[in-house]
C-alpha cells in the first residue's frame, strides 16, 4: 500500500484529490493539509510513501515548501497545480511528477485518468524509496514460508514444442522499464508473456497504457486466450499465469491458489509452464525486481536450451531477481536495458 499525504489550501481540491487517489488500488490518502507547516507535521507524523503539493498556498509556497522538503526529508512529491509555467521548473526542484489541475469544461474521467497514468509512471521510484525507507529505519524480519512451484504445476519436458515463445519476469521497477522496452520493439515477434508484480486493479491500467505506447498488441491475460504472435499478454495482479501448448497452439491459463515464491503472480510459474510448453525455443528475460521469484523457473529453461537473459544491476532498480538467477546458474546472458529491445527484437 501507498500511502498520500495531499497538500491543498482548498477544501474542494483536497477532497477531489483524496477521493481520486484513493480510487487507485494500492493507494490511500492518510492526510491532508491547507499549508506547508501543517504539512510538515503531518510528514513528521506519517511518514507517507508520497505527497502532493499545489504551488498557490498560503504562509508558504509550494515551491519553497517543495525546496525544503528536499533538503532535509527527501521523498517522492508531485506537484499538482494550475500554474502550469511552473511545469519544468518544480522538476528542477526536486519533484518527480507534475498535474495539471482539472480545467474548465474537463471531465471528471479525464483528471482522473492523468492522475493514474502519472502514478503508474511513478510507482517504480515510490518503491525504491519505499525499500531504501525500509532498511534504514525496520528490523530485519523473518521472511515468510516459500512454497516451491511443485505445490501448484508439475514439471514436465516440452515433448513437441511449437513456435517460439519470450517470457518475462519483473517487480520493483518493472512498470517503467517494460515502458522502456515495449516502446522500442514492434511486429513482427513471437508471442510475449509478462508477469509483474503489481497489485489487481493496476495490471489492467497497465497493460491499456503499455498498449497505447506500443506497436504490439498488448493486454491484460484472459482465461483461455489463444496466443498469437506479435501479442503481449499481462498476468492478471491476482492469478497465477501459465501458458498451455494444446497441439501445438498456444492458450493462457489462469490459476488462483497460493503464493508461489511468496507472489501471485508468480513468475516462476509462468517461466516453469512456459518450459514445460515451449522448451528450448522459449526466451526467458528477467528484469529488475527483489527477491528470488523466478530463478526455479528460469533455471528449468536454461537447462532446456532456451535463451535466457538477466538485466544487468547498472541498469535495475533492485538487483535482486536478476542476480539470485544469475547465482542459480540459470542466466546465459546478462545484458544492458537499452540492448534488450534488440535481443527481442532478433529472437
């Protein structure tokens, strides 16, 4: 969960503003304030995951206020404002995002709509400094059980793999650097299938925004898609996503159960079914993320034949998945972000 602390001297706004974050999934207003001072006790109080800040305040501008923050409580702010000359320059400042306030005659939808489309742009540095938050000031816990993918899919060889076939696998940081990809790359391509940790309710939104940037054919999975070529398929936030060979044509199939490698989705699954599927002539790309989901999977493509590949830590936001595969001996190659696109692209 996110949490928001909206900063507007007017009521209206703060209701609006609140009501419209908290419609986003995984998003919660805990507070909001008319000026900078009560703002920063709130911060203080709260410790939010993200704030916003309008320019037009009273005692303090929001720029100062912005300037401040900064400098003694670094963290993810977003301007939102109807001075948008001021656009540029709050980026200079030190913000992460900025919204133009709703105009006159724009509907509800619309505003609602920047609104989303900036914070799924943003949640990859909100987690970033979620996970940098959370190791200087929380106890080290005892991580939950994991259970192995054995306890939902059996693994089985590809007897009669069909036509190629890329999986991938992200987390932290995974929204913007799948834009960065998807921007890049267009038909013709085997069948692309994703799983990213996002919450239900973000992976649809997603998956319509990556569509709208991409040349590809992008969608949220459906239970009993046929897959075609040149299409990308998103797991759902909620279901286990596998890909089924039915003599020799390609369907997704979803599953609900437990956390597999502690997620759902889980990305070892996919890549696991994407094994038993496709075999060698799969590709299997693992992306900036924590922890180790994935590396079982990829580990059963690699020991298949298929081309399996690491984004390299210069370039991840957490070097987590990427490295825990590499440490499994699962990676064949470790490549940068910008040289992805054309390994897609050359599959």
């Amino acid at each position: 969960m996110y949490t928001v602390i909206v900063i507007d001297d007017s009521p209206l706004m703060q209701r609006i503003l609140s009501d419209m974050i908290s419609r986003l999934e995984d998003f919660k207003v805990i507070a909001t304030a008319s000026d900078a001072f009560e703002a920063r006790d709130l911060i203080k109080q709260h410790e939010p995951d993200l704030v916003t800040i309008d320019i037009n305040m009273p005692k303090m501008d929001g720029v100062t206020f912005l300037r401040n923050l900064m400098r003694l409580h670094p963290m993810p702010a977003i301007v939102i404002s109807t001075d948008v000359s001021r656009h540029h320059d709050v980026f200079d400042d030190g913000a992460v995002g900025f919204i133009a306030k709703k105009g006159i005659g724009e509907k509800d939808e619309s505003f609602f709509a920047r609104i989303e489309d900036t914070l799924m742009r943003l949640t990859f540095l909100i987690d970033r400094y979620k996970t940098k938050n959370r190791a200087k000031k929380e106890p080290i816990e005892i991580e939950t059980e994991k259970i192995h993918p054995d306890a939902l899919l059996v693994k089985k060889p590809a007897l009669i793999p069909a036509s190629k076939v890329i999986a991938i696998g992200a987390s932290t940081g995974g929204v913007e650097t799948l834009m960065r990809i998807f921007s890049q790359i267009s038909p013709p391509l085997p069948p692309i299938l994703i799983t990213l940790h996002i919450p239900f309710g973000f992976s649809g939104s997603f998956a319509e925004r990556l569509n709208r940037l991409s040349a590809l054919s992008i969608k949220e999975a459906q239970e009993g898609d046929m897959v075609n070529e040149s299409s990308v398929y998103i797991a759902p936030g909620n279901r286990h996503m596998l890909l089924e060979n039915r003599q020799g044509k390609y369907f997704i199939k979803l599953l609900d159960g437990p956390r597999i490698s502690r997620h759902k989705p889980s990305v070892d699954i996919l890549f696991r079914s994407v094994n038993n599927a496709v075999g060698s002539k799969a590709m299997g790309i693992m992306l900036t993320g924590m922890g180790d989901d994935g590396s079982i999977g990829m580990k059963e493509m690699y020991d298949s034949g298929a081309l399996t590949i690491a984004q390299s830590e210069k370039d991840c936001v957490v070097f987590g998945m990427p490295l825990k595969a590499i440490e499994a001996q699962a990676v064949r190659e470790v490549v940068h972000l910008s040289d992805i696109p054309q390994r897609i692209q050359t599959f």
